[in-house]
C-alpha cells in the first residue's frame, strides 16, 4: 500500500489534522457559476482579500473548467482551511495527467494552443499539485488538482 506524501508548502509539512472542510461538491457544467459563487462566498468568509480571492476563485473556476471539458463532463471539488491556507482539491474520473502538460511559458507565446487554466493555476497558487489517479496511485483513472493559497 502506498502512504501519500505530506503536502508541503514554503514553511515545511502542512498538518492536515487541524483541515476545517469548508465546501465540497460535486459538479457539472451547469453548475460551474453556482460551484464560482460559492468558492467566492467561502474565500471571503475566510478572510482572503482581494486581488488575492479573486485570483483563487479564478484559478478554480479554470480548473474545474478543466475537468468538465476534458475528463468526463464532471468533477468533485473540496475546499478546507488547513491553519493559514484555503486549500481546493479538484478530482475528476477522466484519462488523467501531470504537471507536465503545463507550459512553462505563457500559452500562446511558446506555441501551445492550450494550457492557460492550469499555467494561471500553478502560477496563482502558493501550493499547487497534479497527481494522477484520484487517490495518487499512477496509472489509476482521474486525476486530482491540489491548489493553496495563505490567507494573508
């Protein structure tokens, strides 16, 4: 049996004991507006002040986008607070991937046509993880999108 990696962040390991679990759903195409609106309502609760919550909520927004369109037309997200972050875990059951489909460059000026949601993710997150299969085992179905901001 494989024992998950401990998420980290700058600071070192993140203790998942003290996650408050603020939202989870799941969600189809219809209902991305509803999942961005409640992503906002949470974040603001939460104390994430602009430009940052705006930005989170969009980063997102784009990468449950992401699993609607590219991994079976649905998804599952999960938003907690784990002691100074807002963490969004987004999984979805399509043929999965890695980090390495994402650009390094801006989409577009390195001549990938596709890629800014996960590069406007990556780029946004202070934490940000793809790990393939939704319960991190390699080859499984899915895959599972892990970004984190601090709550400044």
């Amino acid at each position: 049996m494989l024992t998950p990696e401990p998420a980290m962040s700058e600071d070192g390991p993140v203790d998942t004991r003290t996650a408050t679990r603020l939202l989870q759903r799941r969600f189809t195409a219809r209902l991305l507006p509803q999942l961005r609106l409640l992503v906002e309502e949470c974040a603001l609760r939460e104390g994430l002040t602009e430009p940052r919550r705006g930005e989170f909520v969009l980063a997102v927004d784009e990468i449950a986008g992401n699993a609607v369109e590219h991994a079976g037309g649905s998804g599952r997200l999960v938003l907690r607070r784990i002691g100074d972050e807002l963490e969004c875990r987004i999984s979805d059951s399509g043929p999965g991937f890695s980090e390495t489909v994402i650009p390094e460059l801006l989409p577009g000026l390195d001549g990938a046509h596709n890629g800014r949601g996960l590069w406007l993710a990556r780029l946004v997150a202070d934490r940000f993880t793809v790990r393939a299969g939704t319960d991190g085992t390699p080859g499984a179905r899915g895959s599972e999108v892990i970004l984190a901001v601090r709550v400044r």
